[in-house]
C-alpha cells in the first residue's frame, strides 16, 4: 500500500486541521517551473530512498504508453491533464528530475478505448509479442489489459526486473498481496500515478439534506468502527420526496440514494469480499464469490439499490437515458437530490464549483464484527504498470522506473492530497481520517480482473435489469469460473 502515513503527515503540512500532527510535518519546497507551487518533501538522513547505481543513458527516448478509457482521460507521465494543474506540475517536476538525473527523455504516449480484455492495450501487447520486439519501456494498462496481457505471456515478472523493489512503499503493497499469483507480479500500481486513486469508490453526502434528517453521527460512526450496512441502509430509508407532485418516484425527485451498477462490486469490495483470493501462503488464486454472508450482502444490496422509493439506480436500463437527460446521477446529487450518492474519487472534480456541502465516507463493513473497513478499485478506470515481455534491457528500465516511482511519492502524491484538500473537493477536516480509511483499506480482486466465470459481466446485468440473480449466477457460472481460476494458477505457477 501507498505511504499512508507519510501522507497524512503532508495534508497536515498543507492544512492546521490536525495540529496533532504539526510537529512532524514536512516542509514544502518552492515550484521550479512557475505558478501554484508544487508539493514535495525534502528528503532526510532516515528517509527511504532506493538503491539505484549512478548511470546515464546518454539520452535515451524512454517511450512511457497509457491506455485507459473515455471516463478518466489522465496520462501519469504527462504534465497536460485537464483539471490537475496542481498534479501536473509535479508530474513535470517528477520527469524533469528522471531526466536530468539519468540522462533520459521521457516520450509519453497515450491511447484511449476499450478497457476490456480484448481491447487496445491487450492487441498492443498481442503485436509487439508477436513481433518480438517491445516498442514501449514502461506501460500503463487499464487492469483489464494488464491481466489479459499477463495471462497471454506478454508481460515482464516484474519481481525478476533488476532494481524494481516492489517492497518499498512507493509501490502498492496491496496490489502485491491480492495480485501475486503464483508468486509472479507482472503488473502493479502505487505513487508512480494517481489513476488508481481516481478509480477509487467513496461515498459522498449531503450534508444539508443529512442536517434536516438530524442525522449528525456520520464522522462518528466511521471512526468508531460502527459504519455498517444497517446504519447506512436505515439512513438512506429516512429520505423519499415527491419534489414535483405527480406520485411517481423519478429523476425529478429526491432520495436517500442515488447509485449505479459499480457500487455492487464496491459493496462488495466494502466488506472485504470478492470473487476470487490469492492465498498468502501458497499463492494460488481461489474462487471466494459465494457463501452465506455474500448471499445476504447481495440481498441487501440489490434490495435497497432496487428500491425506487428510496434510491435511483441511475444506470439500470429503466432510467439510465431519463437520469442522463436530467444531468446524469452527480448532476442530481448536486441539487440535493440524494442523501448519499455512490461515485469515484475521479467525479468529486465535478462538484469543485457547485455550492453544495457534501462529505466523504468509506464503503459500510458488513457489520461491527468486521476488523476493518474494505474498499474497491473500479478495474474499468484504473491503470496498472507493466513491462513488456521483450523490453531490450531491463537493468535500464528497472532503474528509471523505480526512480519515477520513488520521486512519484515525493512529488505527485503530495500534490494529489494537496489539490483535494485545497480543491474543494474535501470540504471538512473530519474527511481526512475518511481518506486514510478508503485508500488504506482498498483492495483488488483478481476474479475480476481475470473475468472468472464472466461473473462480473454478469452481475453488472443484473444490476441492471434490476433483478437479484446473484446466486443463479453463482452456481450457472462455477464450473467456467473454477476450470479458468485452475488454468490461471497452473500457469502462472509454471511460468
């Protein structure tokens, strides 16, 4: 997992909201390209660097590929993305510092399309293997491409990369615990870019709505382990309006929750389930989708999701075009049409000029018996970084890539905390703890990313049908799921 801590001691940095941590914050370095300065940390005698040797590559075009969809169009190697100006700056900064210090030129190229298994990045990777070559050093692919690409042996074992350390904390050591089957890592995330960030599930509420159901407990119940699914579905039961007079409950009224079909799978990711598990001790994937307490969860879920008294389900089939035509499901939390909206990290932008007050909450747990809260990363909008399988010389690859993540954590991450503290997008200093919950305890669940069984297809139809199915889906899709996740593990295991 990202440096957590680190980054709670630089929101303090950038903020007096938690004077507890005052005296260890670190102190901001002035810009050196101009304008909003940019965030960083000086480093100190004790601080974590990696072990790089002193090179130069007598400026060699280091070619950086980014592939992700329509919905998060941002580019982690490029200094030009819209709505990031404070990112982007350091993201400059971050390249320059690669550059200079190694003698390279970063070329950063970006495609956008379809993210899933069978789309451009996964044909890229299919082409260059085929030809024996790797057109590109370091490649940010949507996690679908990634997976797909790793299961075809088009991909580099990052852990055989020399001078990648994917044990230090600027690389996401959740990613290694939930993605390393058979011991191979041939892709991950960390500081190294924020799109896994942005394709983070939260919670948002609004806090004037909140304020006239007398609901004052939010904060409290999150840090005090009691958020859970009774709480947050007895919540969303106290809001159901009328607005235009007319007895029928639509995109004109207002609700205790306006959702869409991800926020099944973040439920889910909330209690820390999902459909398939890499066991720690022998690094073997196993299929975990179905037992009792998922059955009831998925109850639950499509029960207060489906119910069009109390939530919008603004993507189903049913009112996906009516909700888009009304200014899409953000647009009506906006005008304080939901209590609660389920969203990403990447649509809190969005808000930025709207006059509203709203909050940050994690995923609910399942109940108080749960140790932590859980979190989701929407594998449809988050990049993963991989190698390709010919990369001409990884000892050069392994060293500019391990310094473009460590320099990653100095510079963009900061600055990331700092634009969403100082953005707008965090309005409150009680959701900073909210924060360091969702992005501590987000996870990945390769049974999506791998698609086993087409389960995520098919829950996602569900979903919008409206109609619970999930344990027919369970048991029609076992055996497809069960004879793939052997193939998986067989494979990696051999490889």
């Amino acid at each position: 997992m990202k440096k957590l801590t680190a980054i709670l001691l630089l929101l303090c940095m950038l903020t007096a909201l938690l004077s507890a941590c005052a005296e260890n914050k670190p102190q901001p370095a002035p810009s050196e390209t101009g304008g909003t300065e940019a965030v960083t940390t000086a480093p100190t005698e004790t601080e974590e660097r990696p072990d790089l040797p002193n090179v130069k590559y007598d400026s060699y075009t280091f070619r950086t590929l980014s592939l992700l969809c329509d919905v998060i169009k941002f580019n982690d190697f490029s200094n030009e993305n819209t709505d990031y100006d404070i990112v982007d700056e350091a993201i400059f900064r971050r390249n320059s510092e690669v550059e200079q210090t190694l003698d390279v030129v970063i070329d950063s190229q970006f495609l956008s399309g379809n993210v899933f298994s069978t789309g451009i990045g996964t044909e890229t990777m299919r082409k260059d293997y085929k030809a024996g070559e790797s057109l590109y050093d370091l490649c940010g692919l949507s996690t679908w491409h990634a997976a797909a690409s790793a299961f075809n042996g088009f991909l580099t074992d990052l852990k055989s990369v020399p001078h990648l350390d994917l044990s230090h904390s600027w690389w996401d050591q959740r990613a290694n615990l939930d993605l390393g089957i058979g011991g191979k890592m041939y892709y991950t995330t960390g500081d190294i870019g924020i799109t896994d960030n942005l394709a983070t599930h939260c919670i948002l509420f609004s806090k004037t709505l909140a304020h006239e159901k007398n609901i004052t407990d939010l904060y409290d119940l999150v840090l005090d382990g009691k958020w859970t699914w009774d709480k947050f579905e007895g919540y969303v039961r106290t809001v159901s309006e009328d607005l235009d007079g007319n007895d029928v409950m639509d995109e004109n009224d207002r609700y205790g929750l306006l959702c869409w079909n991800d926020g099944f799978q973040a439920s889910f990711g909330g209690t820390r389930s999902k459909i398939a598990t890499v066991d720690p001790e022998t690094g073997a994937m196993k299929l975990t989708l179905y037992s009792d307490m998922t059955s009831t969860l998925a109850e639950r879920v499509t029960n207060l999701f489906f119910d069009n008294k109390y939530a919008l389900h603004c993507n189903s089939t049913a009112n996906s075009s009516k909700v888009s035509a009304a200014g899409g499901m953000i647009g009506l939390f906006a005008k304080e049409q939901g209590l609660f909206v389920t969203t990403m990290f990447r649509i809190l932008p969005d808000l930025r000029n709207e006059e509203m007050d709203f909050g940050i909450l994690p995923y609910p747990k399942y109940n108080e018996e749960q140790e932590e809260y859980g979190g989701y990363v929407g594998a449809t909008y988050s990049n993963m970084y991989a190698i390709e399988h010919f990369n001409p010389d990884l000892e050069r690859t392994g060293v500019v890539t391990e310094l473009l993540a460590y320099l990653a954590s100095r510079y963009i991450t900061p600055a990331y905390y700092e634009q969403t503290l100082k953005g707008r997008e965090v309005r409150d200093e009680r959701d900073i703890p909210c924060l360091e919950i969702i992005f501590a305890n987000r996870s990945f669940d390769p049974g999506i990313l791998y698609e086993l069984g087409g389960y995520t297809g098919q829950l996602t139809n569900m979903m919008k049908a409206m109609v619970n199915k999930f344990e027919q889906i369970c048991k029609a899709y076992e055996t497809a799921a069960t004879r793939k996740l052997e193939n998986l593990n067989e494979k990696f295991a051999e490889a």
